[in-house]
C-alpha cells in the first residue's frame, strides 16, 4: 500500500458551522479517505487518503457536488485566495449598506406609528393602507431578491438536497414572513377573517442586519487571518541574480539553488542561502522573534524574508520554493490555524445536526401556536417560527474553535512558536510536568575548550591536534569546542580513517594507523583503558559544571578535556516562571552526574537524571508521564528525536533556520527558553478563549431558542421580534470573533 497523501483544498460558499458538516461528509465518502479536517474560519479542508484508491480531482468534485466549489490551496493561489476573501468583504459591505437604503422606506412606513405618535394614521389618511402596503412590498422584493438573492440562490437548493445551511434558515424565515404578506397585501381574502397583516418590515430588517453581520464578521475573519497575510508579505517577488557576469531582476519561481543572488542594504533576503561576499547585520524579528540585529558573514545562513541591513553581501541559493524556511513556516501557521483539536471534533458532530433540529423545533413551534395559540393563531404562529428560524443560527458555533485558534497560532508564530501538531495546542495547556535536555537546551549549545590536562608522555599541541583530528566530521557541541580550539591555535587537522560514533559514549577513529579514543569515562571503562590517574582532576571539572572529555590513544589514556556550556541568558527566568506556574521540571543529560546536579540545584530543578543514554531518556519519560497529567520534553530537535517522540508533547527548540523537525509538536523559532512559557501562555490563553466561546456560542441558542419559540407568553405576554432575533444571531457571531481577536494582544514573555 503506498504512502498516504495529504493536501489542502480552499472551499468556497460556506456560510456556517453546517456548511463545514456538509463538506466534511461529502469527502469522508469518498473511497480511499483517512482523515478530512473542514475550517469554516480559514475557508479550507485539509484531506488525508490512500492515493492508490483515489486522487485530488476526486475530492475536489465531492466538494463541488455538494455544493461548494473548491481548488486546491497551493502556494500558488494564496494571494488568489487572498483576493477573493478581500472581494467577498467588499461585496458584502455594498450589499449591506445598499440593502439598508432599500429598507429605510419600509422601515418608515412599518415602524413609523412605533416612533412618532400620530404617524400611521398620518399615512393611513394620505395614501391609505393598500398603497402603504403595495410601496412596501416593492422597496422589500427590492431588499430580498436584490442584496439578499444570495440567500435565496443558495438556502432553498441546500434544503432540496436534504442538507440546509444558515442560508437555508434565513430564506425559510423571511420567506415565509415575505410569501404571507403578499398574500395579505393582493389576496387578503383567502386569508381568515382577522390575520391580515404584512410582515415586509421584519423580512427587510432581516436581510439588511444578516448582510451586516457577515460583513462584519468577513472583515473580523480578515483581521484573524493577520499572521499568514504578515507572513505572505514578507515574500519579495523578484530579485537580483547573476546571469552571464552581471545581476539581472529575476522572478523569484526562476530562481534555483546555485544561483548567486545580490543583497544590497534594506531589501530582503529573497531564499535561503550562505554568504559568499561581503557582511552585514540582518534583522531576524520577523522570523526568530529575536529584536537584536545578527550578525553575517561568510558562509552564515540567510533566510528568506529577513531584511539586510546597511551592508552589501552576495549569497548562494540553498534552499528555494516550498523548501525555503519562510514557506515551511507559512505552512505550519496554516496547518496549525487549520489543526483539528479534540474540543472541535465534538462541535462538529453538533453543528451538523444542527440545522435539521432547528427546522424540526420550527415547526413543532408554528404547530404548537396553531394549536393552543391565541386568536389570531396564524400570525403568532408565523412570528413565533420565523424568530426560532433566524435567531437559531450556528455560525457563532462553528467559528467559536476555528476563529480562537486562527487568532492563538498566528500571534504564537509572532512570538515564535510555531504549532506543528493539532493536538498540541490543546494538550499544552494542561501540561504539569517539563523535561529539559541540557546542552544546547538548557544551555548555549556553544561550549569552548576552557581546560586540557595531558598524561606525561603527551604535548599539549600534539594531543589537541589528534583530539580534533578525530572529531572533525562530529556536529555535537562539544566536538565544536575541541576543533574550533584546534583552529584558534593554528594547528593542520590530520587524516583519519574507520571514524565510529558510539550513541551517548564516544567516538573512534585510527590516525597516523593508531586508534584515538573520545569519551565518557564509561567508554573508557567499557574499552579496558585505565583513567585512573584523572580521577582527582575529573571531579574537579565536574564540580565546576563542565563536561568532562577523557582521550585515549593506542590503549592508553592520553589527555582530559573540560569543556564549559554556559546556560542561556533566559534560563533561569524561563524555569522560575515555569515553577511559579505550577509546572514541575525536571533535567534530563548524558553529562557527568556531578555537574548535572550542580547546574540543577543552580536552576532549583526537581530532579535531575544524568549520564543517559538516548533509550534511556525515552525510558525515563515514559516513567514520569505515569506520574504526569501532561508531560512534553523541551530538546534541539537534533539528537532528541526520541525523547521529542516519547513525550506527549515534544518540543524542538529551532535554529531559526530549520524549523522542519518532524517528531516535534511544537517548533520554537530561537533557542530562547521563554519561547517554552510563550507557548504554555498562549496554549492556556486559546483553550480559555474556546471555552469562553463555545459556552457563549451553546448557552446562546440554548437559553434563546425556546424565548424565540414563546416560552415567556404564557407567564408575561411577551414574543420575541424576529428583527431582535436577527440581531441577536448577527451579534453572537461578532461577539465570537470579537472574543478570539483579543488573543492579537497577548504581550511575549522578555
């Protein structure tokens, strides 16, 4: 069976949380599905199947067959995606306002006597009460067959398919109040004796603040999609590159890796790339949350939509398209923007029987006035359905998850924090135990050499030179301090042969045809070399919080290094506010248990597990998630891809650079540690915001809907208007959105 394939689909046409219902079932039908996630707040379904039993074209015709056409989301439709929204917020804003000039008459001549004295029967007494019916009747045809078609076009087509939307319940509602005054108006007498009455006003009034509040909550939608317009804009469209000895404009889709690309001082770094002239201080802000300027230089990393600074650099092209670090962080933003939480799948199951139920209450309610109404029992009836109808709506359900997570991940991706799984957001804010791996976690990441004692028989240039010969082609931090060491004293690297690296241990190679040995004392143990006479000197660099190298050459010991990883400026804050909030943390490192145990108690660790192997670390966190409600392991994403794995929630402090690390949930865009309380802060803050929403959203409809049906008659003579009730259903979705846009503001733990 061949790999599953994943792609994204913009859907266009949903208006409500049972729109998003319609399309997420039309998809799951089609064969070969293995997940579908419908975003009615971004507009999209992101599809999950086996391409052995079916292809894109197939999802997007189920889409399009059930009544909502779609295409699929690329990077090269964004900005037409984009476009399309901006229009549609344009073309609700002139429906609405030309809508509410259209019902202004009809408003006047229905509500008139409501607000000056003495104004019917001024208008009885002039034109009369046929005429004043017949100009309304024309100002609301012009309302709801000219602004208001749409939901005509698309509510009754829905209702015939067996699968009716809000659109579906606005044209039920005013139609039915709109057909039942122009049988009052040109046919009052098949009508019983006592219920001629118009109700063009309620019909227009409708209309003109249902318009209202999609062109508010189009515009609020605009502003929650804030992060990915940010990211799009910091795409540049052309750049110069070398072509033939001389730098041309070029379209950035022409430019490949290899090319050689200008940078001159305040423009933006057109791909990812290395310096090959000149240097600069680039602004990494928009990518890194960083607000210091870093310095480049050559062979320094560029990456795409960084803005140079007063210098002029030449750089070579390594990473272009989709591949660039900006695309990869447009795409995590959208997917975690379009992430599925738990909390969601139980709203959707809800949402999409809404609509069904709510027709069902309808008319249970006109059956019940018809019944036991008073006379006359048809209007009531009619104003009593038509206000369930209206005020029922389920948009502010459907964008009461969608619209908080939109607003949460994209002002998390301005901290920094990139949201990779979907769950993550959730499970984050119940988190109550961290574990931190501690080199280049908990510390720079970047130790240097600071002491190298030699065993008698050894000089100190000579056992550097070999030590670093041997560690040449290691990334780990450490192996760096020893070469960068050996550089700093200008000695020549030698050849090596049989390089070996040992997980958690050591490395071996054969130099100048002897074997050269680098690691744990454990290692040294393990290969029978005696280390005995460093004893004394280990456990004074241990004690120090350094960690400890032993060097061994043809079986015997031939040096011991000390290396120094200073902890990061923010650690220490970043582990007090951690602790504060109530979070147990503990330190997990392969290092020496001496010095783990002092830069634990240093930072007021819990607990502290040194001299771990890779399995082990996985061990130790299946242990403490026994213990734990939710436990993530914070890592670089490079040698803890097991811990990241093993964790429920794993953490991958990034490079700024690479932020594709796939066994983490969650991407910190620099190695800064309050990137963790950022993330645990804006987990907290979005699920708050969601559970704010939801109980507005459900407590909304479930204290309204019977108000809507009649329930207060009885007690105290009061019927819901459906123009309140119409109010009411466009304000619980601006309420809603109103409530996710507060998250924009969330200030960045400094």
């Amino acid at each position: 069976m061949s790999a599953p394939d994943t792609f994204v689909m913009s859907v266009n046409n949903m208006s409500c949380a049972s729109c998003a219902g319609r399309v997420d079932k039309a998809l799951r039908q089609v064969p070969g599905v293995l997940a579908v996630d419908v975003n009615l707040a971004t507009e999209t379904a992101q599809v999950t199947f086996a391409p052995d039993q079916a292809s894109r074209v197939d999802f997007l015709a189920a889409s399009t067959a059930a009544g909502y056409a779609a295409q699929e989301h690329s990077e090269d439709n964004r900005e037409q995606v984009q476009a399309r929204k901006e229009q549609r917020t344009e073309t609700y804003g002139r429906r609405s306002r030309l809508a509410a000039v259209l019902a202004a008459p009809v408003i006047l001549l229905g509500m008139g006597g409501h607000i000056l004295p003495g104004f019917e029967t001024l208008i009885t007494a002039v034109i009369g009460q046929k005429v004043n019916w017949i100009i309304q009747c024309i100002f609301a045809t012009a309302v709801l067959f000219g602004p208001g078609l749409d939901f005509y076009r698309r509510g009754f087509p829905a209702l015939w398919r067996g699968a009716p939307d809000m659109n579906s319940l606005v044209a039920l509602g005013t139609g039915a109040a709109y057909a039942f005054s122009l049988i009052a108006t040109f046919l009052p007498q098949i009508l019983p004796q006592g219920v001629s009455g118009v109700y063009y006003e309620p019909a227009s009034v409708i209309v003109v603040l249902i318009l209202f509040g999609r062109d508010l909550e189009n515009r609020a939608k605009g502003r929650t999609g804030k992060a990915i317009q940010s990211l799009l804009s910091l795409r540049v469209k052309t750049a110069k590159v070398r072509r033939a000895e001389a730098f041309v404009d070029c379209p950035i889709e022409d430019i490949v890796v290899g090319d050689f690309l200008s940078l001159r001082p305040g423009e933006r770094v057109a791909v990812d790339g290395v310096v090959h002239e000149g240097s600069s201080y680039l602004d990494e802000s928009m990518i890194t949350g960083e607000p210091r300027p870093v310095e480049k230089s050559l062979g320094a990393a560029l990456t795409a939509g960084t803005v140079n600074g007063m210098g002029h650099v030449i750089y070579e092209a390594r990473r272009v398209g989709q591949d660039t670090t900006l695309s990869q962080i447009i795409q995590l933003v959208e997917q975690a923007q379009g992430a599925k939480l738990p909390i969601k799948a139980l709203v959707d199951r809800l949402t999409l029987w809404f609509v069904p139920m709510v027709l069902a209450l309808a008319s249970a309610t006109v059956t019940a006035w018809l019944i036991w109404g008073p006379a006359p029992a048809l209007p009531y009836a009619l104003v009593a359905g038509v206000c369930v109808l209206i005020i029922a709506c389920p948009c502010a359900m459907g964008l009461a998850t969608p619209t908080s997570i939109m607003v949460g991940t994209g002002r998390a991706a301005e901290m920094g924090v990139l949201f990779r799984k979907g769950d993550a957001l959730q499970l984050l804010a119940g988190v109550d135990v961290i574990a931190f791996d501690k080199t280049g976690t908990l510390t720079r990441g970047a130790p240097v050499l600071t002491d190298l004692d030699v065993a008698d028989g050894f000089e100190r240039h000579a056992a550097l030179q070999v030590m670093a010969s041997v560690e040449q082609g290691s990334d780990h931090p450490i192996a760096r301090a020893i070469v960068a060491a050996a550089n700093e004293d200008g000695l020549d690297l030698l050849p090596i042969k049989g390089g070996q690296t040992y997980a958690g241990l050591g490395l071996s190679a054969h130099v100048s045809g002897e074997e050269v040995i680098l690691g744990t004392e454990r290692f040294m143990q393990e290969r029978g070399i005696n280390v005995s006479g460093f004893h004394a000197s280990a456990k004074a660099l241990a004690s120090q919080g350094k960690s400890v190298i032993f060097a061994a050459r043809a079986g015997h010991v031939m040096a011991l290094a000390g290396v120094s990883d200073a902890l990061k400026p923010s650690t220490q804050d970043a582990i007090a506010r951690l602790k504060a909030a109530g979070i147990t943390v503990v330190m997990l490192t392969g290092d020496r248990r001496d010095a783990a145990q002092q830069i634990g108690a240093f930072l007021g660790m819990d607990e502290v597990h040194a001299e771990l192997l890779p399995a082990d670390k996985s061990r130790l966190l299946e242990e403490l998630k026994t213990h734990a409600r939710q436990l993530a392991f914070v890592g670089d994403g490079i040698n803890d891809a097991p811990a990241l794995a093993a964790a429920d929630i794993g953490i991958a402090l990034g490079t700024g650079t690479d932020v594709a690390v796939e066994s983490a949930d969650v991407v910190l865009m620099s190695g800064d540690l309050l990137g963790v309380v950022n993330a645990i802060e804006m987990s907290r803050l979005t699920l708050g915001n969601i559970k704010q929403n939801l109980f507005w959203a459900f407590g909304y409809n479930v204290a309204l809907i019977p108000v809507a049906a009649g329930a207060l008659y009885p007690g105290f003579g009061m019927l819901l208007s459906p123009i309140l009730a119409a109010a009411a259903m466009a304000l619980s979705s601006i309420f809603v959105l109103t409530n996710a846009l507060r998250l924009r503001y969330v200030r960045a733990a400094r």
